[in-house]
C-alpha cells in the first residue's frame, strides 16, 4: 500500500514539481518504480519541456519530410487522411504520410498529446518542431489551451498554422516572421496573421510582432495592427512592433490607458501626425525606445504632444533612442521634459569624418538639474576627435547633481582636462565651488571614455587629473577604455 501522503494532492504534488526541478533524471526514474509518482511528475515534467524532446518520440516514417523547403515538415494527423482537413480553427491541416501509425504508436502520441496540453509556456526558434507535436493532438481543438507565454520564429508559409497556437488564456503573444523574399501584403500570410489576432485574448497583456527584411510601404499590416489594439488595448502593457505603422493605429496607440513599455522600432512618422494637447495620451507609459528612421522627429512629435501638465509627462522612467540621432541642445532640451528619467539612453556613434556630439557644458548642467533621478546616462559612444565643447566639468555637474548614476557615457574634451581641473580646485565662483566641495557624489567605480584621448605630461599632471577624478567620483577604481597608455597610467594611479 502506498503511503497515506500520495493520497494528497496538494502536498504530493509540490513535491513531485520539486524533484523535476532538482533533476529531470530522477523524477523520471521515479515515475518509473513508483506508479503514484507517474502523474504528477510527468504533469510537472511537461509544463516545462522543450518540444524538441517530445518530438523525438514521433516515429520515423509517420512524418514525411517536404522535400520543396527544409523548414516545411507538415502535420499528419492520427486520423492519417490524405486530404488536406479544414479544422474548426479555419487552419487547413495537410496530411502527408509515408504510412500510418500503428495503433500502438497512436495510443502513445495521444498519451503524451494529453500531458503537451498541459505546457504553459514556449519559446522556440525552430517553428518546424512543432508541426512534428500537432499531430499528436487532435487538429480539431487548440493544442496548448494552457499556453500563456508563446514567442515564435517562423517562416510565412508557416503563419498557417499559428492560429492552432492562440489560447484563451494567453497573456504574451510574440512573433517573428522571417522572410526571404519581399513580402507581398496581398499574399495569404496577411490572412493568417489576421485570424491569430481575431483570436487573441481580450486580456492580452504583450504583444510582440517583428518582421524581417522589411520593405514595408506604409500601411500595410495596418488593419492587423489595428484589429489587435481594438481587441486587446484595454490591458495591454507592453507593445513592440516593428512594422510601419500608419497615423491613425499610431494615435490609437498613444491612446492605450495601461501601456507601460512602447517599443516603437522601424516605424516613420507620419507626416499627417501632428502634435496633439490631449491629456489622457499614454498615462500609464513607463519605457519609451524608438528605434526608427526619424527617431529626432519622433521624440519632438511625442515631447511636444505631451501636455503642460507636470503630473503626466513625469510618468516616462526609461527612454532608449537607437540609430540616426545625432545629440544636440534641441534634442536634449527636449528630453528634459520627462523629469522623471531614471534611465536614459541614446544610441549614436559619431560618424568617421568628424564628431557630431553637439552638446556644451551649459546642456549638460541643464540636463543634470532637470533630471536629477537619473540611474543610467549614455549619449552615443566617445570618438577619438577630442573636438568636443563639453569639458570636465560636464561630468561634475552630473555627479554631485544626480547621485545615483551608476553609468555615464559622454562626450568630454581633454584637450585642457589638467587645466580645466585645477581651475575647479581653485574656482571663485560660487556656483561651481559649491558643487566642487559638496559632499554628494554619484558611486561610479569605472568610468568609460570609449576611444577619448588623454596626453598628460609628466607626474604633475597625472596626479591632477587623478585628484581631480576623484574628486567627482570617489569610489572610481578603473577607467575602462579602447586604448591610450595614458589611461591605463590614471588606472594604475587610482590603484593606489
Ligand atoms: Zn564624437
């Protein structure tokens, strides 16, 4: 007789979950020997596995390998009808089999059918695996009716199948179409991809779509894109598409009542979007990156299309600009709006002629007042022009002002960095001196200079500088650089 603790559920059942996570291994020897252990550590075991394994107990020759496209093995249902088969999901199913299994081999498929129902959650960059798993489920019905989390790659010819996907109680939905020929909006794909999103929950909470080799006109997808928002834009929290959207699904967008994280990649601005006073725009809007092809208008459109009021616009923490955003006092001035940055990033790196890095000592004093929350500061990369107007000073201002930076990316000249420092030591003016003597100062250990210059002559000089770095920074232990024995000097100083 089995001990009495089998009998309940509640406890076993935990315990059988644990044993999985110790080790697969051992939870399956177990399930083996002891009967009572068999479904709760498989149900446990499930939930968790990847399907490539579950693949591998199809047998060879109940699957039959397309031979136009090495990614397109199709699902062969245990019914084994040679007719391609309308679900009710609208999802044709073909069936092409070298023969059919046996009823043993059926019985088992349906066996481990019933436990993949139980898979919470998939994350898969071989979309072909699963066309291997759908034929262990009836086509009839939703193969993982407990998935919650799914994130594919995958081809358009596969896009047929994603409807099979869709559970009601999905909360993240993320895809990502590859494609090796331009995309023709007319094509079926488009079709597809609009049943998936007709499908998805009302509760949906993140929806991810990104398409590959993109020449997109604008437009295109719009109906999709739009038909999700409508469904899902009451609970949606997280949005990332990086399709062209047009005007109006992006309006529809900054609508959202509960988006918090906006990932807005490869999009134009439309021309037709102009700024716009209301107040109710994405109040719940926490993290902001653009990575479009306009990304400088994006930010003055949304900046400027914030309202007046301070309540609202202080709400965005963490703002991200990728690719083809040079950095200059207009940007900057309008990025100081959002005050309650904690995490501001611009990706740009200077291009090979000539430095672009635009901003003054004065846009960084005014940049450190207005957002003195910020954790994370970078504004591209430092090239090696050292023609620069922002000084050491830039970075005193951003210490003593805003204390809890752990990383700071800036441009700064060091053409006069021994000069520019013993002028703070002995600085008169009392602005300048007050921040020089206060004692608040952000914890930085290493500073990044990327590819900046530094010549020094002599011991003198070194010492200053280094009395000077740790001045604004005095837990700095390591400059971390590209290159520059003088540097590595100043490391080897702060060492001691
Ligand atoms: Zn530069």
């Amino acid at each position: 007789m089995p001990h009495k603790i089998f009998e309940i559920d509640e406890i076993f059942r935990p315990i059988a979950g644990h044993v999985v996570d110790l080790s697969g291994s051992s939870a399956i020897a177990l399930a083996c020997c002891c009967k009572a252990f068999e479904e709760p550590v498989l149900s446990s075991y499930w939930e968790e596995q990847s399907l490539d394994k579950l693949a591998r107990v199809i047998p060879t020759g109940v699957l039959k390998r397309s031979g136009l496209n090495r990614s397109s093995y199709y699902v062969c249902t245990p019914e084994g009808s040679k007719v391609a088969k309308e679900s009710s999901l609208t999802c044709a199913v073909l069936q092409t089999t070298t023969r059919l299994p046996t009823q043993e081999e059926r019985d088992r498929l349906l066996r481990y059918a019933f436990w993949i129902k139980r898979i919470t959650c998939v994350i898969t960059r071989r979309f072909e695996a699963f066309f291997k798993i759908l034929q262990l489920s009836s086509p009839t019905e939703t193969p993982f009716p407990n998935l919650r989390g799914l994130t594919l790659w995958i081809y358009p010819p596969l896009l047929r199948f994603l409807p099979l996907f869709v559970s009601s109680r999905m909360s993240t939905f993320s895809i990502s179409v590859y494609r090796d020929t331009p995309f023709d909006p007319k094509t079926v794909e488009r079709d597809y991809l609009a049943a998936v999103v007709a499908a998805l929950p009302t509760s949906l909470r993140e929806f991810t779509l990104r398409i590959d080799h993109a020449g997109l006109g604008s437009g295109e997808l719009k109906e999709e894109v739009l038909l999700m928002i409508r469904r899902c834009g009451q609970t949606l929290v997280y949005l990332k598409i990086d399709v062209e959207l047009p005007a109006v699904t992006i309006q529809r967008v900054m609508r959202l009542p509960n988006l918090r994280t906006w990932e807005v990649h490869r999009s134009l601005l439309p021309a037709t979007l102009t700024s716009c006073s209301e107040a109710t725009y994405l109040p719940a809007l926490r993290s902001l990156a653009l990575s479009a092809t306009n990304t400088y208008d994006w930010v003055i459109f949304l900046t400027s299309s914030y309202p007046t009021v301070d309540a609202v616009r202080s709400t965005l923490t963490e703002l991200n600009l990728n690719d083809h955003c040079a950095v200059d006092p207009i940007l900057i001035a309008q990025i100081c709006v959002f005050t309650n940055l904690t995490r501001l990033e611009v990706g740009w790196s200077c291009p090979e002629d000539r430095c672009t890095f635009a901003l003054a000592d004065d846009d960084l004093s005014r940049l450190s007042l207005t957002l003195p929350r910020l954790e994370w500061l970078t504004l591209g990369h430092q090239c090696d022009k050292n023609t620069c107007r922002t000084t050491f000073r830039s970075l005193l201002f951003l210490s003593a002002r805003c204390p809890r930076l752990t990383s700071i990316l800036i441009h700064f000249n060091t053409m006069q960095i021994t000069q520019d420092i013993r002028s703070l030591f002995e600085t008169t003016n009392p602005g300048i001196k007050e921040l020089w003597d206060s004692p608040t100062r952000c914890q930085i250990e290493t500073f990044s200079v990327f590819e900046t210059p530094l010549s020094l002559k002599g011991s003198d000089e070194l010492d200053v500088v280094k009395r000077g770095f740790l001045n604004v920074f005095p837990r700095l232990r390591n400059i971390a650089r590209r290159c520059g024995r003088t540097w590595q000097c100043l490391t080897e100083a702060l060492e001691k």
